[in-house]
C-alpha cells in the first residue's frame, strides 16, 4: 500500500514538473517575440537622423504655342520604414502665345506618404499619398482705373497614390496619381481634380 501511494505521488510530482517545463517552453517564443520587437524598436531609433531624410520631387514640361514648366523640389522624413512625412516648394512657369499672356506660380506643400506594399505586382512600391498644396498666382484683370493685378492663393487638398520603382538601395522612380476631392474649377489653377506627376527621390 505504501509503495502504490508512494509511485501516485512521484507520478504526481512528475507531472506537474513536466507541466512546469512544458510551460516555460511554450512562453519561451513570446519573450523571444519581445525582445526581437524591442530590438528592431532600438535599431529603428538608432538610424541617423541623415539616414531617415530623403530628397527628390516632380519635374514637368511642355512647349509650344502654350508653354508651361514645373519644377517641385521636397524634402522627406521617414518617421518608419513605412511612413513618411514632408515639405515641398513649387515653381510654375505658363506662357500662352496666342494671348501673349504669361505669368508665374509658386508656393509649397505638406505631403504624408505610407508605403501598402513592397515589389507590388513585381513593379515596385505600392503608397498612399496625402497633401496639402498652397499656390500663390498673380492675376491680372480690367477695371474702371485700368489693368489690375493682384496676387490670389489658391490651395487644394489632394489625396492618392502611386508606385516607386526602385532604381538603387536609396533611389526610384515615381509615378503618383493624385485626386482633389474640393476641387472647385472657379479657385484652382489646376483644369481637372485629377492630377499625374511624376518624379523620383534619392
């Protein structure tokens, strides 16, 4: 009798031994989980502040009896390897030969960026784009006194995406398409809600 009770209690401590073990095995992964999420956490921190910058922006042209040149330079931040977030300033040049008209645009941009998908398709990088865009145009107009010019803002909201096509470790090709939900045809310099721009960053 007293050897049945003596094998059901080391059977007993056994198991609850084994049960100890198989308990902190199975925590093991989680604490492993942790520490690998703290360790990207404290690397993500430890990039240089040079390292998180990037810079670029969209060039457009065209010539002929209307001519119009864009030239908008921005700079980036990387807050994540995903999200980004970042200034820009614009320069537009338009010159209508048929009206002898010509005049000059400029201004600047808050644009944020979060990239959905990497080697989207095998293209490239798959991103949202959101943006605030504030144009400053002078306009001229006839009046009781004469030609008057005064200088009008302009500003839009554009919401979209596009794909960056990665020409190095640092470097792609842009191309995003941007729509303005606000588009009123009366208060924008743009002809449609809907813009293209292409461009690139490095």
């Amino acid at each position: 009798m007293k050897q049945l009770i003596l094998i059901i209690a080391l059977s007993f401590f056994y198991s609850v031994s084994f049960a100890q073990v198989e308990g902190v095995e199975v925590e093991k992964p989680k604490e492993e989980e942790k520490k690998e999420d703290k360790k990207e956490k404290d690397d993500e921190e430890k990039i240089p502040l040079i390292d998180r910058l990037f810079f670029g922006g969209n060039f457009g042209a065209s010539f002929g009896r209307w001519t119009f040149v864009d030239i908008s330079p921005m700079v980036g931040y990387r807050v994540t390897p995903k999200f980004s977030l970042g200034v820009g300033a614009t320069y537009q040049y338009q010159n209508d030969r048929d009206f002898d008209v010509s005049q000059s645009v400029y201004g600047g941009r808050l644009f944020s960026r979060y990239t959905i998908a990497n080697d989207f398709l095998g293209a490239g990088n798959l991103f949202a784009h959101a943006e605030y865009e504030a144009l400053f145009a002078k306009l001229s107009y006839g009046s009781f006194s004469g030609r008057v010019e005064n200088t009008s803002l302009f500003p839009s909201f554009f919401i979209g995406g596009g794909l960056a096509l990665p020409i190095g470790n640092r470097s792609a090709f842009t191309i995003t398409a941007l729509y303005n939900p606000f588009y009123n045809q009366d208060n924008s310099l743009y002809g449609s809600p809907l813009q293209i721009r292409v461009g690139g960053f490095f």
